[in-house]
C-alpha cells in the first residue's frame, strides 16, 4: 500500500499502477478509489495510472477537524499524490463529481502541471449546487448514520457492492466534505484554464443534471468537448465502464500528442 503525507501531515492512500504517461483519477463525494478500479485497470496496459481515496474516505486519513475540509485543500492533497508517485511532468487529470471542482482548483493553482482535463458527473461550483436547491444541512442529515449514506447514493446510479462501502465512513468526515463542496465557489476562475477538456455528462444525472455540464463548458470558454452519456446516471465510471475508459484513452492521446 502506497501513502503521500500532506503538508499538513495527513495520510492519503493512492494507487499506482503501469509506465507510461501519466493519468491521475480523482474521486467525488463518493471518494474512494474503487469507483475507478475498470478504467485503471484497461488503462494501465498503455499509461501509468494513479487512484487514490480522499481524505475522510476508507484507506486514507480522517482528521477530525471540519477546517482539515476543503476544495483547495483537496487540490493540495492531489498535488502531494502526483508527488509521491514519482510523476515530473504534466499529466491528465480525470475527475467524478466534486471531483471536477479539485483538479479545476488545481489546474489553476499548477497550470504547468496539466496536460488536460476529464470531468465526469460534472458541475460548475458550490453556488450552483446551492441554487438548484441542495443544502449542506440536508446533505449532513442524510449522511449521518451507515444505512442513512448508503441510502444518500442509492438514487445516484452506484452499484449496490460498491455503494456499500458508504457505510464504513465517517459521518464527520462526510459531513465536513459536504460543507467543502456546497460552500466552494469558483464560477470566476474557470477562464485560467488552458488544459483541453472533455466533459462526459450521464443524459439521466439526478443530482448534476445535463444543464450543470453545459454551464461548466461555457465557462471553460466553450472549448471543452461534451459527451452525453445514453442512460447514465451520475456514476460514469460504474455505469459505463468501456465507453469512459475510451473516451479517456482517447483525449489523453490527443493532450499528450500536442
């Protein structure tokens, strides 16, 4: 088992895996690792791959703290895997979810250090979570005891083995994450990202619906690439296991060519 220490001293597990150009998978609200487990493993034949659990989640650390929470602080805590791993140059970012919020927090932060950009399940920041009428008081009850988490992912489109894992969680963590995303803004920043983009969407995405992706095109300056998914919920990785990992394949042969 592989471990990268932030800078403020807590424990993240990553997965590596492969040689080649590197591609790092970042998790969402549902920040384990395993939800990327297919695409690591078609894609570790050709790339060196990179997964890991976020903080609060499974095999990494849990601090206790709801400050040790945040976007920029889940930024950072990519940039120290991307370290640990041993990767120098620029690599292709692949995100779910909340997901899309770190590796856009961190390709602002580390223009140099991105090749190009994947977001699956996508939106644009906090706000628009907020204004479509999700609350992180209503996040936090949900996710307050075991069957209460796994019941918060059930509608979302995770399969039933790996939407069990929810109940292993903490619910601090998971509550001080909810507060991390709902509370993250970031409509504004979106126009220093030069990385190429792909943005694949599910048609039936229940919490980020397909309005949600066209607005984070638009505010990467309409340049990014949007593929719908037929009869995908808000679970890409899981529900459309080959088409991702192609899509995946595709662009970061397109960014790693230029």
């Amino acid at each position: 088992m592989s471990y990268a220490t932030t800078d403020d001293g807590i424990e993240i597990y990553f997965d590596a895996k492969g040689q080649g150009m590197p591609i790092v998978f970042v998790a969402g609200y549902f920040g384990i690792s395993d939800i990327w487990q297919a695409q690591t493993d078609a894609l570790s034949e050709k790339f060196h791959t990179v997964a890991f659990d976020s903080r609060g989640y499974s095999r990494s650390a849990k601090p206790l703290q709801a400050e040790a929470y945040s976007i920029p602080r889940h930024a950072e805590d990519l940039k120290a895997v991307i370290d640990a791993a041993g990767i120098r140059g620029p690599v292709v970012l692949v995100s779910h979810s909340i997901g899309c919020n770190i590796i856009s927090t961190f390709a602002v932060n580390y223009p140099q250090q991105v090749a190009g950009l994947v977001y699956t399940a996508c939106y644009v920041d906090g706000k628009q979570m907020r204004d479509a009428g999700m609350t992180v008081e209503m996040v936090c009850e949900a996710v307050s005891t075991p069957s209460g988490a796994v019941a918060f992912y059930q509608p979302f489109g995770v399969t039933e083995s790996v939407g069990a894992e929810a109940a292993k969680w903490p619910a601090h963590s998971m509550q001080a994450n909810a507060a991390a995303f709902l509370n993250h803004e970031m409509a504004d920043r979106y126009d220093a990202i030069t990385a190429p983009a792909l943005i694949l969407q599910g048609e039936n995405d229940a919490p980020n619906p397909l309005p949600f992706a066209t607005a984070l095109q638009q505010a990467l300056g309409g340049g990014a690439e949007l593929k719908i998914l037929k009869g995908v919920n808000h679970f890409p990785p899981l529900e459309a296991p080959e088409t991702v990992t192609a899509y995946v394949e595709e662009h970061a042969c397109k960014c790693f060519a230029e």
